[in-house]
C-alpha cells in the first residue's frame, strides 16, 4: 500500500467475509474477500480470523475496524441489538457495539427490526440503506436490496419507516439445485438471463396476478413436453420468483425505486422493474456498503484516521 | 391368505412403492410398503424388484400386475406415453402399455398431458382420479389431489378439461428441512396442525391475496423477535404453502371440490378448504388409487381374475 490506511471495513455474513483497508476519504486500498462466514469462523474464533485477513492485508495492530452483518447476531461475535422501525439511520451509527475482549478497536453495528403484525429483521442491509441514502441524498421512496433475502425498505422524511422480506434468492437456490426442477436447469442456474423472452414472459405472468406456487411444476413440464433448454428453464425461474417479489412489493409500497445490486442481480432486477413499470434509480450494493461502514467509521473515529 | 388373489395393484412412484393382492371384487389381501421407488429400481432392475415383493407376499407366479406411476416415466420401466386433456378417464385404460420382455403379465397406466400455454403432467394420480370419480359418481366439479406435486383437475361431463399442478410439499419439506427457515421449525416439520391459530391465521393472509413469498422471512423473525415454537412455525409454513395453493386454484376453476387425500393430509386440506369457504367431498387417496387400479384391471382381465 502506497497510502497509510485510516479504518478497516467489514461486510461479515453467514457465508461470506469482505474486508477492505481505506483511506481517509473512503478509498479502497486493499480488498479481501473469503469463505469466512459465521460458520467457519466460530470454530476458528472471530478474533482470529479477523486479525489474520487484517494481517494478511498489512494493516496497523491499531486500526480500527467497524463491522456490519450476522457477525452481530446471536450467533456471531458479540450481538448487537437491533434498533426498532421507524428509526433515523444515524440510531444505527450511535447504537455500534464494541467488542471488550480485544485490543483493537472493533465495533458492531446493530440490525434493524420491526415488530407487531408483521415482524421482520435485518442485518447488514441497514448499513447498505445508509450508504444509498446517502450516495443518492434520499429523503422518501424505496430502497430494493435484493439478494439471497431481498429487503424492500420504506424511506419516509429521512427515516425507515417499515421493511419487507422476500426469500427469492434462497429459494431460487433450492429450487435449482433440490427440488424436480433440478433435472430441468442443472448447470445452467447462473445463467438466469435478462434478455431471455422466458424471464419477460414469466414477470409478465406474475404481475398479470398468477401465483408463483402454480407455476413453478410448469418448467419441468415445458422441458418433457416441449424440450424447453436449461437456460430458459433458469430464465423462466428466476421470471417467477423476481415477478412474485416485485408484485408483492408494489401492492405494498408506493413509490420512486432505488435499485441497490450488483452484477447478476442488477440486470436481472433492473430488467424486471423496467416490464413492471416501475421507475427506478441504481446504486451499485458494494459501494453502497463500503459507504456505509466508511460513514460509520469516520463518525466513530473522526479525528483518528491515521492518515489525517 | 385364505382367498386366492384376483390381482396385484401397484402404485410405483418416485420415492416408494406400493403393492396391493387383491381379489375379484377388489378386496385388499395382503399389501406391501417400502422405498423401492424409481431410484432403488432403477440399480437392481424393475422386474426383479417387483417379483420379490410379489413373492414375498407369495404371489402365484401367473398373476397379472396392473401399474400406476413413475414406473412408466421415461426414467421409468417402460415408457407409457402420456394421453393429452381432455380425455376421457377411459382412455387412459385403454393406452396401457404390457411389458414384453418377462413372462409376467404386467401392465402400466399412462399419464396425463396439457400442452399450450400453461405444459402440465401428471403420473399415478390420473388413476387416482379415475378412482376418485368412481367412488363419488362424479361428472363435473374439481378434483384436488394434494401432495408432493399437488394436483387439481377440473371435470366437465365426466373428462377432465385441464389441471393445475402446485409444488406445495415439496417446497415444505426444503423450506422446513434445508432453508433458513429450518432454525424455527426443526424436528416439529411433521407436526403442523390444522388447529394451531397460525395455520388459520395464515390461510387468511394466503387468502386475502397476500404473496407468501413475502410471508416466509416472517416466521424466522417471529422466533427472533417474539419467540414462535416450532410447532406454531411449522403450521404457519403449512398455512402459507396450502392457503397460496387454495387461493391460486380458486382463482383458475370453479365448482365443488372433491379432495382426495389420506392421513394428517386430509385433515390440514379440509380445514383450509373450510376457511376458505370452499364446498367440498373427501375420498381417501389411497382407497381412490387402488379403485382406479383395479378397475384397470378387471377391464384388462375381466375374465381372467383367478377367484372368478
């Protein structure tokens, strides 16, 4: 590293670690990405697997880490409570925990969670929602995170007013790769393509008001009947399960979309709010997170970025 | 046993198989249970399983053998090409294909097919539903065969028009066993109960038009946030699985229901139908298999029936 870096930022999930070194200003130095999620972790100790990643990037025994994601769960490092819905995001920033057993300044940033009829929790994409917020200086419409549990979050005057939960990435992967559909898609479930007519037609199908449960047993049909290939097979799926979400989801909040994916995820989601008619701004997921660990970070430790 | 069997009836499915002696006027014998479906099948050969069990339940070496199911799928035995809707449930006796390369006179029914625009198939449950419209003298209304891959059929003027195949238990079980989800529920998959408050509370939601992709994560954060037992998740994953089911097929076909089914099964339908205000008949699924069984076989062999 030519530059001195000020914070070290942490996207730690169930089955992903993300680590990047930054400067003062926010710019990526150096990036780690690995398999280190909870579950690998907790036999090794978080600690541990925190400062080798640290090591092995070169950071400073003194730089300070800010952390989002299910490392702050019950089952992580040390939990950090969720802040309740509605809730200004800046609740988030001042509600980060520090973990006592180490040297090294960490800290956790809580969840959000929302109670009464329709409960829900999340971990990670509240630090997601900040940095789109604040990429885009929102103040009112929808943030749409989608993912392996899609998050759909109402943004009123500045504050999250209530949040949606969509299982569509982890039932795609079920689906795929478990259930009767696997003989029809196989290898070909990471190649769910936008620009397939059988992505448009599916999307078309669930917002005319179909339900995705009835559909689901016509892709192997489609492939005994009428030799529908892999690909579209994948395409069609991953139609289905995007169109259930989307439908759902606008029904429920009204509202400009910002879009917070990458890769994949972008084109297929971006795609799919184009046919429901819903307009839409982008911000890509991974920057939008590293802002909001950085804006985290350089609240906590304002003065102490070391190379400032 | 005291009386010389007629028959041997079996429901040969991808996951198990079912072998029935029955005599002349259809009356089970001696039967036989076991996981020698399509995939144990297939390593040790068909003809040699089925003759063990046929001679562990010391069955004459001339007895006639009557199949529905999987056995006749491409991954099958021998293939029995699918007869297309409509039809006549006659019809699907008359496309039995007879094996020709053993001495055993063995028999399998067809399949049903839908081509269109809504490719459907089906496999055992056509003689099901033979069975079923027999028992209740049926000619016009909506047969409902829940299960793995769930089945409704509409009947006008004694043929089936269409069906409709939802994906419900086989999405339980990944839900419950293999997703997220599978932290709340546990060991209690097996025990939702049609009398638990969330299985109705959800067949609400289901039916006031609520999408039950976005219904799922609720279960997860319910035992986060208000500590939900496995047994209140479990009934509300099957609340939200059959009340989308129910609300999807009373949306696409009208008429009485006739639901054929059979243990905890019958008892989780009947309430739904009931909540949704559905009127509706019950046949036993597995008395309704081997009705449509046997009645395949006295029309192949009428006079051959060894007791006659």
């Amino acid at each position: 590293m030519s530059t001195v870096p000020a914070y070290a930022l942490s996207d730690w999930g169930t089955s992903r670690f993300r680590l990047w070194l930054v400067d003062g200003n926010g710019q990526v130095l150096v990036e780690k990405r690995s398999e280190d999620g909870l579950d690998a972790s907790r036999a090794r100790g978080f600690a541990a697997t925190l400062e080798s990643h640290l090591a092995g990037l070169g950071a400073p025994a003194d730089l300070p880490v800010v952390i989002c994601g299910m490392a702050g769960s019950r089952q992580g490092w040390v939990e950090a409570n969720y802040v309740p819905v509605p809730a200004d995001l800046q609740a988030i920033l001042s509600g980060t925990v520090k973990i006592e057993t180490i040297l090294r300044d960490v800290r956790i940033i809580p969840g959000l969670s929302q109670s009464g009829t329709a409960p829900n929790v999340m971990r990670g994409e509240e630090t997601q929602l900040l940095g789109a917020i604040l990429t885009k200086n929102l103040s009112n419409g929808i943030i749409a995170m989608p993912g392996t549990h899609s998050k759909w979050v109402e943004l009123v005057d500045g504050r999250a007013k209530s949040f949606s939960t969509y299982l569509t990435g982890e039932l795609y992967a079920l689906l795929a790769s478990q259930s009767i559909l696997r003989h029809s898609i196989g290898e070909a479930a990471a190649f769910a393509s936008p620009d397939h007519p059988q992505f448009t037609a599916a999307l078309r199908l669930m917002f005319s008001g179909e339900r995705m449960l009835g559909e689901l047993f016509g892709i192997r049909a489609a492939m005994l009947l009428d030799n529908l290939p892999p690909v579209g097979a994948a395409s069609r799926l991953s139609g289905l399960l995007i169109g259930a979400e989307i439908a759902a989801a606008k029904a429920r909040q009204n509202g400009k979309v910002t879009l917070v994916a990458s890769g994949a995820m972008a084109g297929l989601y971006g795609r799919a709010l184009e046919v429901a008619g819903l307009d839409h701004d982008f911000v890509d997921a991974d920057e939008a997170v590293r802002k909001g660990l950085f804006v985290a970070a350089s609240g906590i430790w304002p003065s102490e970025g070391r190379s400032k």
